[in-house]
C-alpha cells in the first residue's frame, strides 16, 4: 500500500507535491502566528452522516444515477464473517476509491468552507481528517476550539479529545513556557530546533523534520522487503528494485532539516550489509569486513542508491 503522501507512475515512486508544498507553506506560517490548533476528527470514516454528504454531493452534481448510486454504495449493509448483515445508518465503506473523495467533499463544506467564511483571517490547513489552523493568541486558539467542537457537533462528529490540542510555536523570539511545542502534520514534526544561519551561527526555529512514526514506518517497510535473503540478486538489482521508492522517501522527507532522515536511510546500509554478509561466503560471520566491503563500493559508485548520492554510506576501510 503507498503511503497517502506519495504516488506511483511510470517514472517509480514519487512525493506528493502539494504534501510537500503545503509542509512549506505551514512553516511560514508558523513563523507568523505564535499559535496551532491541531486537530483530528474522531472516527470519520464510521460517522459520517449519510443525508448530510448527500446534500454536499448534491451540490456537485443532479445527475440521478450517479446519485443513486453514491446512495445505494453508503447504505449497502455490511456483512460479517459468520454472513450476519448488519443495516449501515451512517459512515460509509472503506478501501474504494470513491471513499476519501466523499469525505474530503464533506470536510471541505463542514470545515473548510466554513472556516472562509467565518474566519478569514485564520489561515488553515487540512489533509483528510487531520488540520491545524493558525492563530495569534492563545486565547484566540483556545476560543476556536470551542468553537470548532460545536461546529463539527453540529455536522454529527466529534473532536478527537486527545489529538486535539493547543501548540506553542516556540523559538529564540517567543521563549513562553507552555506544555505543547510541538505537532505532527503530513509525516513531519513541528517542533524548536537548533539551526544555523549562513554565517555560521545557531539560533533556535520552530521548522519540520520528519517525524519518529514516518521513521518508523520506513523502517518497518524497509525490513518487510527481506532484501537481506535475497542472495540470488547482485547488488544492481537490489539498487533497480528499491532505489525509486529511497528515493521517494529523500525527495519528500528530505525537503526540511534533511539530517533527521539520516538514521534511516543509516538503516538500510544496515541490511545492506546484512545481506552482502549473506551473498558473500568470505564476508559470513566477518560484519566489520562486510562493512567495509560495501563502504569500498560506496565509494566507487555513490550513485548506485540514491543515500549514498547523498553522503550517508557505510564506513570504509
């Protein structure tokens, strides 16, 4: 399954534009407005009211099939592994492709719309079920909760409780004590890092780097690849099969604070050598050799994976 925030073509396994664009435009704003409301909306998928998107829908199209159909699809009753049908009064299907293009219809007439025309001078962002919008006081921030809460009450969904949360955009200008200074928006974390100007001096910013759960997913599909027992493959192929989808992950995690994707792609000269111990009988059980075989290699073609391109390789001897 690809991550929400990249796509395949024929040209391999690339970022998601404007994922990335909108991760800019945030961080502006962050140095903009001391304030983020973050917010996630609790079980969107299961409690969307079904005659509420069909008024959104309707605003979009009155072709009568196309809305029979979209009608028939949410209220087909679901059924259980022990053939039980139980009737579906609200919520609608996962897994089709038709799913996030409703929901995404009825978040933009229940938040974003509404957020224009109520609040212009707040800007926001949103992707699926999760948003932030900015604002310049705590109080501020602390009203619109409120106010949000009701309106999405009103629209027959709930705040997530927990995920739902005030932040504080701290840096060297806005030194404020408060519990949150940090949020997770489109895989990066938000947070006050140490960054160093032109001149060669550091400063403390509020900016994105990727986030410890986007690592950990990488990680966790990196070892799902099993490229290690794959022994009947020389080195170019592994670079064929797995370089777009590295390279998707520095294209898009890599456009803010690019060492904080480091220990990952560190990661995967891990299993590299793992598997050169596998594929050569001379480097088997001998894991400084293996390492410095594959640096030696490194060194001579950083362009065969797109992290050694970058500089991260493994050590030579």
């Amino acid at each position: 399954m690809i991550e929400p925030h990249f796509h395949e073509d024929s040209n391999g396994y690339r970022p998601n534009k404007s994922a990335i664009q909108a991760v800019g435009v945030t961080r502006k704003r962050c140095w903009r407005y001391n304030w983020v409301l973050e917010f996630d909306i609790k079980g969107l998928f299961d409690n969307i009211d079904h005659e509420l998107l069909m008024r959104a829908v309707r605003k979009h199209t009155d072709s009568k099939w196309i809305l029979l159909y979209i009608e028939r699809w949410l209220k087909a009753p679901f059924q259980k592994g022990d053939g039980t049908l139980i009737e579906r009064r609200k919520g609608k299907p996962q897994g089709g492709v038709v799913s996030p293009v409703l929901s995404n219809l009825f978040l933009h007439y229940v938040f974003d719309a509404w957020m224009k025309r109520n609040y212009p001078e707040l800007p926001f962002c949103r992707y699926a079920d999760d948003g932030i919008v900015h604002c310049r006081t705590k109080s501020e921030a602390l009203a619109l909760k409120e106010v949000l809460g009701a309106r999405f009450g009103e629209c027959k969904l709930e705040l997530h409780p927990d995920k739902t949360r005030i932040v504080y955009c701290k840096d060297k200008n806005r030194r404020e004590e408060y519990p949150s200074t940090s949020f997770d928006f489109l895989g990066f974390t938000f947070c006050p890092r140490l960054s160093k100007t032109q001149g060669g001096k550091y400063f403390v910013n509020f900016s994105p780097a990727v986030s410890n759960a986007a690592g950990k997913e990488m990680r966790q599909k990196s070892r799902r690849w099993n490229l290690q027992l794959r022994s009947d493959k020389s080195l170019e192929d592994l670079s064929r099969i797995f370089s777009p989808v590295i390279r998707g992950w520095i294209n898009y995690y890599g456009s803010f604070y690019k060492s904080a994707l480091y220990p990952t792609l560190r990661h995967l000269n891990k299993i590299l050598v793992r598997w050169a111990m596998r594929k050569l009988k001379r480097l088997k059980g001998h894991l400084t050799n293996a390492v410095y075989w594959l640096g030696g290699i490194a060194n001579r073609q950083p362009d065969l994976f797109p992290h050694w391109k970058l500089g991260v390789r493994p050590t030579a001897g």
